[in-house]
C-alpha cells in the first residue's frame, strides 16, 4: 500500500473533502485513484470515462504536473505523491 494526498477543488471539494490522504494498492495509477473516488462521490459520477480517458472537463495534477500532458489515467503513483483535482468551473 501506498499514501497518497488528494485536494480536490469546486464541487469535487465539496463532495469528497478539500484535502486528505488515501492509501492505494501498491502498482496503483492515476485512473485505479479516480475509480475509488468515483465510488466515494456515488450518484454516477464519472471521473474516468470506462476507456480509461480522463473528461475534458477535469484536471488532474499529480506532484503539480498534468497527468494529461504525460501518461494520463495511466500514471503510476508513489508513496507521498499528491493528486489535485480541478474541474471545470461554470460561469465566469
């Protein structure tokens, strides 16, 4: 097993907490962390499509990094690593 430390901003805040630390399985990837917290949020929250791409409407920034900018859903994560969720904002 593995700590990793989420912060999740907007609404995903609201639905999981703003910040706080998780343990996965050892192996684990970015897409294995946003099932899990998929299952947590409830009510048919998509937060990785069932190909395993991440929406267009969420940002997803591993150690500060865009994990789309690399190996996407499928970045490895480590001991300590920390997973910040943003999604897209409505209004402006």
């Amino acid at each position: 097993m593995v700590r990793v430390r989420v912060r999740a901003f907007a609404q995903l805040g609201k639905a999981l907490g703003h910040e706080f630390d998780l343990r996965v399985k050892s192996g684990s990837t970015v897409g294995d962390l946003l099932r899990i917290l998929e299952d947590r949020i409830g009510r048919g929250s998509k937060l990785v499509s069932c190909d395993g791409t991440i929406p267009a409407g969420l940002s997803v920034l591993l150690n500060g990094l865009s994990v789309q900018l690399s190996g996407g859903s499928r970045t490895a994560l480590s001991e300590g690593d920390v997973v910040s969720l943003l999604p897209a904002s409505a209004g402006g």
